[in-house]
C-alpha cells in the first residue's frame, strides 16, 4: 500500500509531466519552475487521514494551532472553509463533513515547499527525453 507522501509524490510528479509536456519542443525548460507551477496546481486529494484531519481541524478551530510552516497552515485553513460551508449548507456534523470533503478531494494545491518541489522534480528528471519518469 502507498504512504500519503508517496501518493502525493507520484501525483505531483504526474503534474510536472504534464507541465513538461505542454511546453514547446526544443526548449530546455527550467525545472524549478515547472516544479513551482506543479505544486501550485489542483492536487486530487488532502493526502492526510481522516483522523489527523479531525484532530487538527479541532485544535485550528480552537485556536491553538501553532505552525511554523505557512502551507500546512494553508491546508488546514482550506480543508477548514470546505467543512463549514458543507456543515452549514448540508446541517452535517463535523466529522461528517469532513468525511465527505476528504472523499471529494481536490485540493487547490499540493501544500508542498519550493525547495521540496523542485528536489522531487530535479531527482526524477530525465534530460535527455524532458520527462519525469515516475516511480513505480
């Protein structure tokens, strides 16, 4: 079975591919950037359980989340918006909302780093054909 964090990879990774292949022939693109435009495309998923999720959304929503990382706050704060506006639509509870978010998906972004993005794209990088070649 895939980790989280292997799933958003090959799913991150599928993104750059597809970046790449959209861009002209014959210009060697620059990684980085492809890599920053991937990361900040729509990811299919959360990649976070269903019970991490329950707890974090309780301690943002008690305010005293403390994050030193600015995108996993982002994550936190739009998985939040999504589960109020269905808790106050649909009448769910909490938890139910949030099961019904996590098994929609679609996140805006895949709340990765730059730094993180362009090492994943850079280490499965193949220059010679300008495609990722995603892990198996």
């Amino acid at each position: 079975m895939l980790s989280l964090v292997t799933l958003r990879n090959r799913h991150f990774l599928n993104s750059v591919r597809s970046i790449l292949l959209s861009l002209p022939a014959g210009v060697q693109p620059d990684i980085e950037a492809v890599a920053a435009k991937a990361a900040m495309s729509g990811a299919p998923a959360y990649y976070c359980t269903y019970d991490y999720a329950l707890r974090m959304l309780r301690v943002l929503r008690h305010g005293r989340l403390k994050l030193r990382r600015d995108r996993r706050l982002e994550l936190w704060s739009e998985l939040n918006v999504r589960v109020s506006r269905l808790m106050e639509s649909r009448g769910m509870s909490l938890p139910t909302a949030l099961a019904n978010v996590l098994a929609s998906g679609g996140a805006s972004q895949f709340f990765i780093s730059p730094v993180t993005a362009a090492n994943l794209a850079r280490r499965y990088y193949d220059a010679s054909t300008r495609t990722i070649l995603v892990p198996a």
